[in-house]
C-alpha cells in the first residue's frame, strides 16, 4: 500500500471519527466519551500489534523512542480532550476544519523541529488552508 493511499484512508477514517463522535457525545461528558474511546482504541491497537506478532519486539524499544512515543500520547490525549469537548459544544462542520489547522501547524513544527524544507507551494496552500478553515468555521 502506498502512503497516498493509507493517507486518503486516514482521512476518510478521520471524517467518519468526527461524525461518529459527535452523535456519539450528545447525551454524555465530552471528557468521560474522551475516555471511552480511548480504552477501545487501546484494546483494537493492542489487537492489531498482538495479531501481527510485533509484542515480542518491545523491549528492543529505545528510551530515546519511548520519551517520544509518551510525548506524542500526551498530546494525542490533549487533543483529543479539547476536540471532543469542541465537538460536544459546536458544529462538526465548523469544529473539525479548525482542528484540521493541525496540518499547517505540523508544516511549521516540522520545518522548525525536524529541519524539513518547506517550499513556496507548501507556503501558499497552507495559507489556503488556513484561510478556508477560517471561512468555514465562521460561515453563517
């Protein structure tokens, strides 16, 4: 599978998150939802890795990774805690393109962390980005 495709299907995957969660959350604590999800994410992730029969390999894992793999939890936990609580509060239509501004943030995290190169066109389509997400999220 190429990344194009894993990629448009992590997107299709992620709308369906956003419209599940947000009937998902109507009548419950978005924080409480936050938390459900998660431990279902923990069982199916835990699943897929016990299914391949990649646990073995665990404990050849780095400090160095797992530092970075807690980080990103941490902040995959955030994010996920403030998006449900978005979600719980406003419109999925408008929510979800602010919360996809992640995409330009992680173009500027990535050039200024990760020393990748950003191009004139990367420039101009995340400036498009953020202005259609703005757009939509204040459409009336």
């Amino acid at each position: 599978m190429t990344w194009y495709i894993a990629a448009g299907l992590s997107a299709i995957f992620a709308a369906l998150t956003s419209i599940f969660a947000k009937i998902g959350i109507k009548d419950i604590d978005s924080n409480l939802a936050t938390a459900i999800r998660t431990t279902f994410i923990l069982f199916f992730t835990w699943g897929i890795a016990a299914s391949q029969g990649t646990l073995s390999k665990i404990t050849e894992i780095s400090k160095h990774s797992w530092l970075f793999l807690l980080l990103s939890a941490l902040a995959t936990g955030f994010s996920w805690l403030f998006y449900f609580y978005a979600l719980k509060v406003g419109e999925a239509s408008k929510v979800v393109p602010i919360d996809k501004l992640s995409l330009v943030l992680t173009i500027v995290f990535a050039a200024l962390i990760l020393k990748e190169k950003v191009s004139a066109q990367m420039v101009v389509g995340a400036l498009c980005m953020t202005i259609g997400a703005i757009m939509i999220a204040y459409a009336k």
